[in-house]
C-alpha cells in the first residue's frame, strides 16, 4: 500500500503544479494551501478543477476548505 500512497502522491502533486503553474519542484510533500503566491483563493478553485477532473472525485462546499495540502488531499482521494 505504502508504494501506491507514494505514486498517488506524485500524482497529486504533478496535478497541483499543472494547476498552479508552477514547476514540480515548488510542490513539496508538504506543500500546504498558502505556500505558494499562485496557491491562494482563486489559485485553490483551479487546484479543486484538476482534482475532479484527473481523480475523478466531487469536491463540495464542505470539502473544499479541508483540502488544502497535498496530506488533506492525498487522504481524501484514498477515501473515495
């Protein structure tokens, strides 16, 4: 399970970089809602579109607060 956490990581983070803008490189693990001055509101709305598009998954108004790091995120797509 630990190998597919790891590529579903890599996923999510290549997914936040397209959405952003951004290099690979600038997403972190760790990267957390804020980190970067493309991840702000609007930047987090973009970030929402590519989840649902690339994973599939519906995110809502009681979500879309709660996924604002690559964890949060990571652990919400295990989830669905």
């Amino acid at each position: 399970m630990e190998g597919t956490n790891e590529e579903l990581e890599v996923k999510v983070r290549t997914a936040l970089a397209k959405a952003l803008s951004v290099s690979l490189d600038d997403i972190t693990p760790e990267t957390e809602f804020g980190d970067l001055p493309q991840w702000d509101s609007m930047g987090h709305m973009e970030v929402m579109m590519v989840l649902e598009d690339k994973f599939g998954v519906e995110v809502n108004a009681d979500t879309i607060g709660e996924l604002a790091s690559i964890p949060a995120i990571c652990k919400y797509i295990l989830g669905k």
